[in-house]
C-alpha cells in the first residue's frame, strides 16, 4: 500500500500447467456482447495446494469474477471477470487471504519453461555416458589380457562406438577452445579439448598400426565427467531475459489521445510532442509530460523510491511509470521515444548489464595457469623421450598419456559441484542464485549497499499513533478513507474495520485528488487528506491529518515498518567486516531517521537512479565485492552493475532479474547467512584445487616416466573426480 509496485510483464497459464497469454483489454465474450476482462496477477507468496484453493476460492466469490485460475509453477494468477471490474480490488482481495499481489501485462513476457543450451547438454551428457559405458566393457577385454587379433577387434569396436560419440558429445568444449584459439587466449577447454582429440586421433592411429595400447576409453572418460561439470554449472544459472526488456512492460501498447474529435485509443508509437493523453486512476503515465488538466496523488517510487505519494496538479511535470492513485490527468507530451525518463533507466540497465561482464572466476583464473602448464609439460615428456630414444610414436604415446592424466577433469568439477550443492542449500534458506558467478562475488563483499523503501521496509504505511487517537476521530476518519484508494487512507480504513468501529455517517463525501477527501458530519465539514487543505502544518513529515472542526485537527503518523530480520542483518553485515551503507531516493529526513535506527553511520537520501548507479560505481572501485541490495525500478541498474547484488521476491520483475541472487523469503538475515555459506564455499573449491594439485604431483611424474598405462589414466581420473564431488558434497 505505501509503495506501489509497478504493472510489469508476466505471463499466467493454467493450473494444469500450460502458458496462456491474454491482453489486459475488454474483448466480447462468446456468447452475448457483455464485455469481458481478462488480468493477470503475480501471487508470489503461494507453495502448495492450499494456497491455490485458497487465492481460487477467494476470487471466486467476488463479484464480477467469472473465472479465476493458478499456475503455481510461475506464481501467477489468472482472472476473467465482467467488464468494469476493478483491478485493484480484485489485489485487495487476494491479500484479505494472506497473499501479496501484483497485477502483471501478459501480453509482454514471454515464458520459457525450459533452457535449450542446458537440455542439449544433457542430451550430450547421456550420449558420452552411454559410449563411455559401452568402451569399459571392450577394455575390460583387453586388460584382461586380451592378444592379437582379440585385442585389435576389441580395438576396432571401441573406434566404432567412441569416435563418433567423442565428435558429438565433445562438441561444447571442441568449439569453445577454437573461439578462445581465434582471440589468442587460453581458456580451461583448450588442454580438454587438446586431451580428447589427441587420445581419440592418437587411439586410432595405434588400431590402425595394431599397437598395444588405445586411449578410447579415456578420450570418453574425459567428456563425460567434463559434460558433468559444465550441465552442473548451467544448472545453476536462471533463464531469466533482461532486466531492460522486462521494463519494456511499462510501455502500454494503446494510450488514450485528446483530440478535437473528443477521445480515442491510439498506438503509443503513433503519439507525438504536444498531443494530449488522458490517464486515469490505476494506470500508469505511458510517456513524459506537463499535466493540463486534473489533478492525483501520483507514486513517484518510479524514480526515486519515495514510499509517499505526491500531488500532481495543472503544471506539474510527471515522467512514465509514475503510477496514478486517484483521480484522471490530461497530460501533454513532453517527449517520445528515447528521450522518456523510461527509455533513459533501460539504457542505464544495459550499461550496468554490460559492464558487470569483466568478472573473472576462479576456475578462469585457474586456467590461465594450468592450460599453458599442462601444454608445455606434455612438450617436455615428448622432446625428452624423442631425445632419448628417437621413437615418435613412443615419445608421442608419452605426450598423450601427459595431456590425459594432467587433463582438468578435476578442475573442471571443483567450482560447479561446490556451487551446486551450496546453491541448495543456500535455496533452503531461502537465497536463490540466478547468477553463476554470483556466489564467487557473494564470498568476497566488503561493503553492502541497502536501498531502504521496500527492501528494508515494508510496502505498507504503519501507523505509528494509534493508540493516541480516540474512537470518534476513527470512526469519522474510516468513513472518510473508505472512498479513496490513497495509500495512507487504505491504511486507516483497515485499522478501523480491524478494530471493529462503526463507521460515522458522513454525507456528501468527495475525493479531491491529490488532496484527500471531504464530507459532511454532524452538520460541519469534515476532511481527511494533506496538511495544507486540512488547515495545518505537517510536523511529522510522513502523515495525514482530519479535520472535525475548526478546533480540532487529528494527525495519523506512519512510520516505515521494517521487514523481518533487519536490525540483525545489519549487525551481521557489520560483523562479517562489511562497510554498510544506506541508499535512498527517499526523504532526507526518513533515511536520516532509518540510518540512526539501525546504527548505520553512511546514508544518502534523495537519490535517482543515475545517482545510484555513480555511487555503485565508486564503491566498486575501491576494491573488493560490492553487494547491493534493492527492489525498485530505481534500484535496477544500480543492482546489473554491482559486483553482486540481491532483490527480495516482492521485487518487480525487472528487478529480480537485475539482481544475481532472489531473497525467496522476506527474512533479512538470510544475506549475512548467505555471505558466509559463500565463504564456506569458496573454501571448499579451494580444497578441490588443492586435491586437483596432489593427484597431479602424483600422476604427472608416472606419465612422464612412461609407466602410465590406458588403465592408469582411466583409474587416475575417475579417482580424482570422485574426490572432488565428494569434498563438494559436504556443503550439503
């Protein structure tokens, strides 16, 4: 109520689980000409069976409501209902049972149940598991000592299964390698993919000579544990678009033009400057513009994160996004396009976006090391011998044995088996990563960030005086509230039917938006609404002031009310050795306030999403990981450029897809608990480095010496593997 979440893209299906999208318009129904509306609503809070029965049965009985249906999986709500519904109160509705609500446009996002990068992995995955199984059991035959024509026919078949499986399955390391290859780098894939062809082409070349030994088996070893760890890293990743495109949502399709011929509906990229828009309560401003006539309380959150609404009358100037509370605006266009406040924060997103890309991990890190290491050894191996014995094939045998038993499959796995298993557990308490690197980034913070309106507050106004305010005033004060949708006077209509007071009679009552409302009492005007209508002066800064009569003026504070957990995340932070640091668009005086609440000693107050985004940028700059969190539009590009950033699930969704992680629950203390589980982590990946380092300082010396056998290779590997999945798994 006290901060209003924007209409943002979404997508509804059924609880069957298919995808439907709908437009957000009146259409004819099929059989009579009554019209029909169609809306969808984000529903975040619902797990079970009970919570589709319940948000189902709510609507259901409201009325109007033709149908209301649940798609669990995406959290999304589905309602068809009688034309003139009203949207807002179908939200008031679902939240009487418990549940926060959001209304979405399905018309703009598009669902993608499933990642076709991570199904072809598995694909690949399944095929090398296969050819690696079927191999096994032809070496089997030859290590048991299998001669002669035995052993080449067991030869033979091994290239059958294993050349065209290896061509197939190594595909994803083959063409990374060349990628890397073309802009003279070095990546992990170079050493694997060298390892794999060099023990498949110099596998064959041996069958074809009838030598001894062949290398099939480990060639599809090697694909398969490294198919292993890459499908591991893919899976914690979220196929989430854009956080720009998400924003896209704001821009509605059709707007409402003035003209000479009275009003029409018009595509939003037919508007030009100067032309004439009319917006009405409930919907948001579809581009930048002066008010001509009418006047509302509009949500400027948009911008700056200001919880309060502000008055918006002939003259002022109002920005798309800006969310109408009361009343009806004739806008003139100021400007389209890309000059919009809009066009101007995507911009922002895809710099942030873009310029989060310079991360360097630490398996990348550990390649740019490892790979030139292992090529020059497997040179050494192969001139040593040559120098030793003339023999290439036996100096070549011994590069290749090098190349296989130093390939990283052990590396490969060490950073996606840990980041598998703490994203689990980091998810069952309630973190969800959406970002591979963000776990890496998670571990090394130094100094966090806290936007304050909706992330450390909740959406709603508290009234902070209650107790101090007499019945009477109440019950005038709820007759009043209950004929506006103002934030504040939502807020006071549910205190009075919570207590269960009896509503005043009040006659004549009349909003006046951007002011509040009027009525007659007892014989005398009475008025709820800003100070300066009322006839008083504003001492408190968040409030909103009845009039009785000319003697009596009652003041309802708010004050924010902080969500759970937050002076003890706060505490943690501080704890764990990062710098915290309080960010707002809001009121000086309310983050000056929330600041020595929670003992944070750096604030900034009244600050756009430009701001931000300079502030995130400084802060990364001065070493060390940078952690954001936030959940505005105006937080957007701040948390795409932050080293690491969080937004909780009440997030719009271009937020939450900004964001690297998604605080599932609304419990603040989860993000010192996730930073430290992220330091466990990075502990542990070290753990598997260093077990990656002994297998080597064990294996290298016998393949250089000649004593590494095909079997030995086979074994060394898997052995290796095996102990790092199994050290990962004690994140578990």
């Amino acid at each position: 109520m006290g901060k209003s979440e924007p209409a943002v893209a979404g997508a509804a299906g059924t609880s069957g689980g298919s995808v439907d999208r709908h437009p957000l318009r009146k259409s004819p129904s099929a059989g009579g000409g009554s019209g029909r509306q169609e809306f969808i609503f984000a529903v975040q809070d619902m797990h079970c069976a009970a919570c589709i029965s319940a948000v189902e049965n709510s609507l259901s009985k409201f009325p109007g409501v033709v149908s209301a249906r649940v798609n669990l999986t995406h959290r999304r709500v589905m309602v068809e209902a009688i034309g003139g519904t009203d949207a807002c109160a179908l939200v008031r509705q679902i939240e009487q049972v418990g549940y926060s609500a959001r209304r979405l446009d399905a018309s703009v996002v598009d669902f993608v149940s499933t990642d076709p990068e991570t199904q072809e992995l598995l694909v690949r995955l399944g095929v090398a598991g296969f050819g690696f199984a079927n191999v096994m059991i032809f070496s089997v035959v030859i290590w048991s000592g299998a001669e002669g024509t035995t052993r080449d026919l067991m030869h033979w078949l091994s290239a059958l299964v294993a050349v065209p499986i290896t061509c197939y399955s190594a595909q994803p390391f083959l063409f990374s390698a060349l990628r890397s290859l073309r802009r003279f780098r070095l990546n992990m894939d170079v050493p694997i993919s060298l390892a794999i062809l060099l023990a498949a082409g110099h596998s064959l070349f041996e069958t074809a000579l009838g030598g001894q030994h062949a290398y099939f088996e480990a060639a599809l070893a090697l694909t398969f544990f490294l198919l292993a760890g890459r499908y591991l890293d893919l899976h914690t990743r979220s196929s989430a678009r854009s956080a720009a495109q998400q924003l896209s949502a704001l821009e509605p399709d059709q707007v409402t033009v003035k003209g000479t011929h009275g009003e029409r509906e018009a595509p939003l990229s037919s508007v030009h400057k100067g032309q004439v828009i009319v917006v009405r309560a409930g919907d948001r401003i579809p581009l930048d513009g002066t008010v001509r006539s009418g006047s509302s309380d509009v949500d400027n959150s948009f911008l700056t994160g200001e919880s309060r609404p502000v008055p918006a009358t002939v003259g002022s100037a109002v920005a798309a996004g800006q969310f109408v509370h009361t009343g009806r605006l004739e806008v003139e266009v100021a400007c389209t396009g890309e000059d919009s406040s809009l066009r101007k924060l995507i911009r922002l997103i895809h710099l942030a976006e873009s310029a989060k890309s310079s991360y360097t991990g630490l398996a990348e890190r550990a390649a740019s090391v490892y790979a030139p290491a292992v090529h020059l050894l497997a040179l050494a191996g192969f001139s040593v011998w040559m120098y030793q014995t003339g023999d290439v094939r036996l100096s070549m045998n011994i590069a290749v044995a090098v190349l296989i038993i130093t390939c990283p499959c052990a590396l490969g796995l060490a950073v996606p088996a840990v980041s598998t298993a703490t994203v689990g557990r980091l998810f069952r308490s309630q973190l969800l990563i959406k970002d591979s690197d963000a776990l890496e980034r998670l571990a090394e913070v130094r100094t966090t960030v806290l936007d304050k309106t909706g992330t450390l507050t909740m959406n709603v106004p508290s009234l902070d005086n209650s107790k101090n305010i007499d019945d009477e005033a109440w019950s005038v004060a709820g007759a009043l509230a209950g004929a506006s949708r103002h934030p504040y006077a939502r807020a006071i209509h549910e205190h009075v039917q919570g207590r269960g007071i009896e509503v005043a009679e009040v006659r004549d009552v009349v909003e006046r938006p951007g002011l509040g409302v009027a009525g007659v009492w007892k014989g005398n005007q009475v008025k709820l609404g800003r100070a300066g209508w009322v006839g008083t002066k504003d001492n408190y800064g968040t409030a909103t002031f009845l009039r009785l009569d000319s003697e009596r003026i009652v003041a309802f504070r708010f004050v924010d009310q902080l969500r759970s957990g937050v002076q003890e995340c706060v505490e943690e932070l501080h704890s764990l050795g990062s710098e915290v640091i309080l960010l707002s668009g809001d009121a000086d005086r309310a983050v000056r306030e929330m600041a020595t609440r929670l003992n944070v000693r750096q604030w900034h107050a009244e600050a756009l999403p430009e701001d931000k985004l300079d502030m995130i940028r400084k802060y990364t700059m001065r070493g060390g990981s940078t952690l954001m969190v936030g959940d505005g539009l105006n937080d957007a590009a701040a948390l795409a450029l932050a080293d690491v950033s969080i937004a909780p699930s009440s997030a719009i969704d271009a937020t939450r897809v900004s964001a690297g992680i998604v605080l599932v629950g609304g419990d603040l203390k989860r993000i010192p608990e996730g930073i430290k589980l992220a330091r466990l982590a990075k502990r542990r990946i070290l753990e598997n480095f260093a077990i990656a380092a002994c297998y080597n300082a064990v294996a290298v010396p016998l393949a250089l010496a000649g004593i590494a056998t095909p079997l030995m290779a086979a074994i060394a590997m898997s052995t290796s593997s095996i102990a790092v999945t199994l050290n990962s798994m004690r994140m578990r």
